[in-house]
C-alpha cells in the first residue's frame, strides 16, 4: 500500500506544474484523497463482498429513549449501501442480554428492516419482532431535530440488552488524516485510479475561476486590441471588346 504521504506529494507536483500560479495545499490534497477512496471502497466492496473495510465492535452499549426503545450510536459512519449492508451483523446473548456472556449457541442475530416496514412485520406470526428474532434499523439524519447516526433495535423491549456486538463496513472521515506515513486502506492495484481520479478532481477545480487560469501572459496593464484590419475589395477589370 501507498501511503498518503508520497500520493499526496506526488499529486500536487503534478497539479503545481499544470497550474504554477495556484496555492495549492496539502490539506486540500488531503480531503480530496480520502473523498475519493470513500468511493473506491463502496466500487470494490460491490465487486469482491470481502471482510476487506470491516470493522468490529464486541460491546457498543446499548441506550433507552423516552418512549422505551433500545438504540445505540454507531462508532463509525459506514457504507450507504441497499438493505442495511452497512452493517455485516448485530448480535446479544439471548440468555443473558449481552453480548459478553452466555454459551455461543445462545447468541441472538438482528436482521435489518426500514422504520415504515416496521407495521407490516407485526401483521405476521413468523415475521413479527421478538426476543429470539429482533431486527433493527437506522436513523441517519435527525432524531427530534437532533443530528444522529444511530441503530434502533425492535423486539427487545421487553428485556434488559446492556450491549451488544457489532461489525459494520466503514468509511474514512474527510476531514482527518491523523499520520501522513499511514497506508491508504484501499488495494493496491486502485491507488492508480486513486491518484488519477484526484488530479482529475484538482483540475476541473482550477479550471472553474476564470481568474485561476493560467494565460502565460502578464496582464496587469493590458493593452487595448489592434483594430481589425479589413482587407480592401478586389476590383476585376473587365476585358475591352474586340471587334
């Protein structure tokens, strides 16, 4: 692997010598290179489906609101991706309300589902949420006009869950790059797609100011154009009638 050290130098040499007048910073470098790997990741967990951006989580405490329902904050944001497969599973000891404790065989896994499909699971026996068959799901954005990024989890609200464990498909945080000299965390045969698709982002960002464009020329005293020139009419003599 690559790290962000030598691919961010070595794209904003190549951006300098394009545009030798721009003020070009690392830490822009920086974002731009984790705002791309964002998107490479979710390109490559859709081609391979490995345990590559995995991360896990043995004991994320496990909270009560004001109506009864058990929730958690996700410790990293993951991967927007269909049917909840941001998160890989969610599980708790089924005997003991955790998930540090109790035989194996014991553990209980939540299945994932959309708030507004919450009604139509109680309608089935063999769908509806319970203790040995909890689902959860996911408030992304606000939670009484609070920002969230949270996991509810349906069917446990007749037990007391302390904690439970988790592994979810994580992405990297733009606006932190805490140690220049760390790897990447993408393949390696993507970092060229990586720098790539940077330089082509630094471009189109250059090139957007019409005062960031570099003309070769000093214009500080522009002088004014030359007047057109207009070429003369061509005049066509006529040949003298011969008797």
């Amino acid at each position: 692997m690559a790290s962000y050290r030598y691919v961010a130098n070595d794209i904003r040499t190549s951006l300098n010598k394009a545009f030798d007048d721009a003020d070009i910073r690392l830490i822009q470098i920086l974002y731009w290179i984790q705002v791309v790997a964002n998107r490479i990741r979710v390109s490559q967990n859709e081609i391979t489906e490995s345990g590559l951006f995995v991360s896990t989580f043995t004991s994320v405490a496990v909270s009560t609101d004001t109506k009864g329902r058990h929730y958690f904050d996700l410790p990293a944001q993951i991967m927007d991706l269909p049917n909840e497969k941001g998160v890989v599973y969610i599980t708790y000891n089924y005997e003991t309300g955790c998930c540090c404790a109790g035989a194996n065989f014991a553990q209980t896994y939540f299945q994932p589902t959309h708030v507004s499909k919450l009604r139509t699971l109680y309608m089935d026996e063999y769908t509806k949420p319970t203790t040995y068959n909890p689902y959860f799901y996911r408030i992304g954005d606000k939670f009484d006009g609070v920002d969230v990024n949270r996991i509810y989890l349906v069917g446990t609200e007749c037990i007391n869950v302390t904690d439970v464990e988790i592994a979810i498909r994580c992405t990297l945080d733009p606006s932190s790059v805490c140690d220049l000299d760390a790897q990447i965390p993408l393949p390696d045969e993507r970092i060229e797609e990586l720098m790539k698709a940077v330089l082509d982002l630094g471009r189109f960002v250059m090139m957007m100011p019409e005062e960031r464009v570099n003309q070769g020329s000093d214009e500080a005293n522009p002088e004014s154009p030359p007047p057109p020139q207009v070429p003369e009419p061509i005049q066509i003599q006529e040949p003298e009638n011969r008797e």
